[in-house]
C-alpha cells in the first residue's frame, strides 16, 4: 500500500507583492506548498485556519506589525508551536532582540537569498517535526497511562469489593460459631456483638491505630468460644461453683486459646490473646495464669472492662440484670466477686469518665 507523504506548508506574510511572489516561487521550485498574507489580521487569520509547518513574517508592515503577529501567534494554543522566520530590513542588534522577546525563532535579511532561505526551511521544519513527534508521542502516552490508570483503579476497587466481602464472610462464619460456644444463652448474640462495640470504643478513646482498633471490634466476640468446651448444664447452673466445677468453667480460657492458635490472622492472633487473657486481673489474682500489671497484653485488659461490664448488665443464672448506676457502683467500688483492683488503672479512670458511652452501647444493641 502506498503512502501519500503530506507537503509541508509555509505562511508568507508581507505587505509587499513581490516579495510575496519572490519567496513563493522559491519554495515553490522546491516542492513546498505555501500560502500568502498581506497584514496581521490576514496573517493570523491564515495560520488560524491552515496551521502551517512555518511562518515566514515580515517584520515592517503597517497597522499591526510582526513583532506583534509573533506575539499574538505565540500566546494562542493552536499556533504557539509554529517555527517563525522574521524577515527584516532592519540590520541592528535591538531589531533581533525584540524578535526574539516576541518568541522568534529565527531571521532573514532583505533582500531574501534563496539558498539561505531554504537552509532556513529545513533546518526548522526538521526540528518542528522532531517536537510534533514528541508532542504526539507524549499525547499517546498520557492517553495509555490514563488508560492503564483507569483499570488499575477498577482492577483494585473489584479486588477491594472481593476482599470486603470475604472479609464480611470471614467474620460473620466467625460470629456464628461463637454463639455456638454459649448457644443456652439467650443474651448470648447481643453480648458479643457489644463486648466488641466497648473494646473499640476503648481503642478509640485511647487513641490506638485504625487498625487496631478494628482487630479489638472483631477479636473481642470469641473471648468465649473455649466455652463450647465445657457442659452446658455447668455453664447455666444458677448456684455457686463448687472448687471442681469452678476449676473446669476455668478451663474455657485455655481451650478457646487452643482453638484459636496457630493462625496467620492477625484478627486471629488478637483473638487468641484475648481469649487466654480476658480474666486475668491486674493485681494478679486472675486465672488462667496469674498475670499482673502489664503482663497482660493491652487487649485483655481492654476485654477485662468490656466484659464485666455487659456481664453485670445481663441476666445471668446466678444474677439479675444490672441497671447502669448500680453496674457503675460495682466496678468502681467493688462487690463480693468484683474489685476495682481487678483492673487496670487507667482504663477503669477511663470507664469513669466515659461509662453513659457504655450504657449507651448497651441500649442500642440490647437485642
């Protein structure tokens, strides 16, 4: 297939017909299309309308001159880049300089030579081609990289929806299997859901990451699921332990630590923590390991609150519901099984100061 090669087309611009005719007989005897302008206004019209590969412009003309025909080409997108030759009489070093300020690229002298003017031509029209291709080069890969930028977007919003949703997957098969874990209890659902909703509200009022913050929500509601372990009639008898049976309800700390170790999860991980430590006090007289102080891991002291609290709240076998004031009473001043030196202290001044966020929580996820 055969390709047809564009002609370059050049702008002359005098007021002057014979140099009209002079310069366009010789790009014309050399192969170049050209068009002619008799003043500015037709100049810029011209360049307008037929965008050509070079401007040759007559600086002396009346009315508006080519210093200012520069200026103005120069100032209008479609035209800024158009190679100009000025074309002068003028032989001084000022008349060059104003040429170039007007964003000339280049000077003739009259009377025009016709050797030096087609070095002129090529000359430019090599370097204009040059900057085309850049310029088209650069608009096809602006072009691509806002492409490939457009489906890498949807390419990561799908992966962000697929990862959401097996997140969402991922956590609901957790909750599911541990309301397994106290499945008699009829408060069972909501309780976890709270206990979950306290630890993130402690997270955030202490200022812990995002993150971090999220892990507590979804960590907390399998503090219990080494539960699934012990006998329900020992987990719904409304007397006191004896020492045996205490010592077996106990065991449920171990065993959900059990069932939860060995995950890459972090939520796991965290989860595993909080189910071995969420009943460990902090003066030490907690089980299943005696931990004090900051031996337990931030996350069971932060459980340690949170589940004491909803647990006073909550019917229980052994015990009534709670109202908000008498639970506030209990774990700031204590009672036959819970002391105020069961936890930490900075998160029980904490409590203190935030407990109406808890009975809040409590009210709106009762059921």
């Amino acid at each position: 297939m055969e390709t047809t090669l564009r002609v370059p087309r050049v702008l002359v611009v005098d007021d002057e017909e014979k140099n009209l005719k002079l310069i366009g007989i010789i790009l014309k005897n050399n192969g170049y299309a050209y068009t002619v302008a008799k003043n500015g206004a037709e100049a810029l019209d011209a360049a307008r309308q037929c965008c050509p590969d070079i401007v040759f412009l007559d600086v002396m003309m009346p009315g508006m001159d080519g210093y200012e025909v520069c200026s103005r080409l120069r100032a209008e997108a479609p035209t800024r880049n158009i190679p100009i030759v000025m074309i002068t009489a003028l032989d001084g070093k000022s008349a060059k300089l104003k040429g170039l300020e007007a964003g000339a690229n280049d000077f003739l002298t009259k009377p025009v030579d016709s050797a030096e003017l087609m070095v002129r031509v090529k000359n430019l029209l090599r370097i204009k081609e040059y900057e085309d291709f850049l310029m088209h080069h650069n608009e096809l890969l602006e072009a691509e990289v806002t492409k490939r930028t457009a489906q890498l977007s949807l390419a990561l919003q799908e992966l962000n929806r697929s990862q959401e949703e097996l997140k969402v997957g991922y956590l609901d098969t957790i909750f599911r299997l541990t309301i397994v874990a106290e499945h008699k209890d009829e408060e069972t659902a909501a309780h976890i859901r709270r206990v979950g909703h306290y630890c993130a509200y402690i997270g955030n009022e202490m200022g812990l990451p995002a993150d971090l913050v999220e892990s507590l929500q979804y960590a907390a509601p399998m503090h219990d699921i080494g539960k699934i372990g012990i006998p329900t009639d020992l987990l719904l008898k409304p007397t006191k332990f004896t020492a045996e049976e205490y010592a077996l309800m106990k065991t449920h700390t171990t065993i959900g630590a059990r069932i939860l170790q060995g995950s890459r999860s972090n939520l796991l991980q965290m989860a595993e923590r909080i189910a071995i430590t969420h009943h460990e006090q902090w003066d030490g007289t907690g089980y299943p390991r005696g931990l004090a102080g900051e031996e337990i891991p931030i996350e069971g002291r932060i459980m340690s609150i949170a589940d004491h609290y909803d647990s006073l709240r909550c019917k229980r076998p052994y015990k009534p519901a709670y109202d908000s004031i008498r639970t506030f009473k209990i774990m700031t001043e204590g009672n036959e099984r819970t002391k105020p030196q069961h936890f930490d202290p900075q998160l029980l001044e904490l409590f203190k100061d935030t407990h109406r966020a808890f009975n809040d929580i409590y009210m709106n996820h009762c059921d």
